[in-house]
C-alpha cells in the first residue's frame, strides 16, 4: 500500500467512526434517550459493515463505493453541525474533502486495490463454500473459470487461440 493510499484508509476509518458518532448524537438530540442512540449505532455500523466497509460482501463496485461513503461522511458533518456540535461538525467536513482530495488523487492505486480486495474476497468465499474447479480456479461465474476469456488458457489448451483471447492464428504462425 502506497502512503498516500495508506493515509486515505486512515482518514477514512476516522470519518467511519465520526459517521457513528454523528448517528448516535443524531438519535439522542432526537429521541433523547440514550437507548435510540445506540440502536443507531449499531444500525449505522452494520449497514456500513454490510455495504460499504472494505471486505463487505454487498460492496458496490469502484468508484460508487467512495462515493457513497463519502456522502455519508458530509451527510454525517451536517447533522453534527445540527445538533449543536461545531467543532466536530467541521472537523469531519474537513476531513471528509480532504479523503475525496486523496481518492480523486489516487483513484487508480484506490481502483486497483479494490478490485484485488474483490477479486480475493470472491475466492475466498467460493473456497469456503466448496465452489473451486480443476487446477484451483474459481468456479461459478466468478474470475478465473477455466474458459473466462480474461484468463489466459493453460499451456496446450488453447485450441487454436491465442493467450490474449483473440481469434485463430494465422497460417504463416503455425
């Protein structure tokens, strides 16, 4: 992981717990009961832990996932702000343009790490679940299926195709 990279997953872990903290301060000016406060917490974190967190099995595709997260984030500076918490209010504001100033940055690297942390997460959970075909490819429709044309042909199984998924070789390659 890159710094940069490094310093926006820090950040956003930081806005993920000002998110929760602006839940539970939402639900206590409104209710006032401290009960309703927690029950927002814990809703707030487990849908983020369900959609939104980095290893969620529901997660959106890059980039839909930093920009919901990000809007939550500001959403999150605004009710801080409207329920009598300045400081903090602006302090996640701060911090949340700041994190979209680092994705914007370090889309690619961001785009990158998502789709490995993707790719790893389908695996794993087809390993778990017994879903692996020959040579320990993924099968079930995810990447690696023998066959995907994103993925090159073992040695001698080509028939007839290239590696890059292209059409029949030429006579004068033969």
């Amino acid at each position: 992981m890159k710094s940069g990279t490094a310093i926006q997953a820090v950040l956003s872990f930081l806005l993920e717990l000002g998110l929760f903290g602006a839940a539970g301060l939402w639900a206590l000016a409104a209710v006032g009961s401290p009960w309703a406060a927690v029950l927002a917490v814990v809703v707030v974190a487990a849908a983020w832990g369900l959609l939104l967190s980095p290893k969620a099995p529901a997660r959106p595709p890059w980039p839909w996932h930093a920009v919901a997260g990000h809007v939550l984030f500001l959403a999150a500076a605004l009710v801080l702000l409207a329920v009598g918490h300045p400081a903090l209010g602006w302090t996640v504001l701060v911090l949340a343009l700041v994190s979209a100033a680092l994705v914007v940055r370090f889309r690619t690297d961001l785009a990158a790490e998502s789709a490995r942390a993707r790719a790893e997460w389908v695996r794993a959970r087809a390993e778990r679940h017994g879903r692996t075909g020959g040579g320990g490819r993924v099968a079930d429709g995810v990447p690696g299926r023998p066959g995907d044309a994103s993925v090159p042909p073992a040695s001698g199984d080509g028939g007839g195709r290239s590696a890059r998924g292209g059409g029949r070789r030429s006579a004068s390659r033969r």
